[in-house]
C-alpha cells in the first residue's frame, strides 16, 4: 500500500471515529464535553501516524461533519473550538525549549479557546445572556480541565509510543 493510499484511508477512519464519539455526546448530553475530548485523541493519531498537515485536515472535516450532522452543535463547537484543536497548537507549543514559557502559552491558548467556546455557546447555539459570575466559574473550571487534558494527552501519547509506535521502529 503506497504511502498516500495509506494517508488517506487512515484520515477518512479516524474522521469517522470522530464523528461517531461525537455523536454519542450529542445523543447523551452529559458526555458532550467528553466525547468532543475524546474524539481530540483521533488528531492526536493523526499527528503521530502521518503528520501535522493530515491532522488538521482530520480535525477540519470531523469538526465540519458534525456540525453538520449532529443535532445538538454543543458538541461540535467544543471540538472545534477546543477538543480538537487543542492536540494540534500543543504540538506546537511543546517545541519551546523553556518549559515555563511553553506553558504559560498554552495556558493563554487555552483561555483563548474557552472565550471561543462561551462566545460561540451564547451567539450561535443558547443565544441567551449569562450573568458575568457563571462565565468566571467557567474560566476557572475550564483551566482545571485544560491541566487535567493536557495531562491526559501527554499521558496518552507515551504510551502510545510505548506501545505501537517503538514497535514499528
């Protein structure tokens, strides 16, 4: 199987899988957030199996076919405002040599993606006005959620290397 056969493939199932977590947050609105976190994991695949460039692109076309497809959109605007591209900047962010600096950046990035969330939530989906009070509660829970992801996201990746990836090497 040539190289890009294999690139492609691989996108269109780990686009699908994400899709399908997807779509069990919005079909158990308890899971929404979870699964948009979980389905951030197949960009992370991506990433480590073919490259950055193909990991947007899964990122791009799950995030568009659930928002088109899912009924309950709370779920795609969290993996698109966050979930999903959150595993793609921190690739990024992780190639700074000075680890303060790293993370008081993704810390930044992380608050910059939550407003894109409440922004989005109030505008576009619930279209209601919140009191100021709830959205520093949300700031300051999404930042014990952005430790706890990150976390499991490095925690993820190594033992993914661990192992498939060494395996092959």
């Amino acid at each position: 199987m040539s190289r890009k056969t294999k690139t492609i493939a691989l996108s269109g199932v780990l686009s699908a899988v994400a899709v399908i977590l997807m779509s069990l947050g919005s079909l158990i609105t308890v899971l929404d957030m979870s699964a948009a976190f979980a389905a951030g994991f197949t960009v992370v695949i991506a990433m480590i199996e073919l490259d950055k460039t193909t990991a947007a692109g899964v990122y791009a076309v799950s995030g568009l076919l659930a928002f088109v497809l899912l009924p309950d959109k709370y779920t795609a605007v969290t993996f698109l405002c966050y979930g999903g591209l959150y595993p793609i900047l921190k690739s990024f962010c992780e190639m700074i040599k000075n680890k303060p600096a790293a993370w008081v950046l993704k810390c930044a990035l992380s608050n910059v993606l939550l407003t894109g969330i409440i922004w989005l939530g109030r505008y576009f989906i619930v279209a209601g006005d919140d009191p100021l009070g709830f959205e520093i509660w949300i700031y300051i829970l999404g930042n014990f959620i952005f430790l706890a992801y990150d976390l499991a996201l490095t925690m993820i990746i190594t033992k993914y290397y661990v192992m498939f990836k060494h395996k092959r090497n």
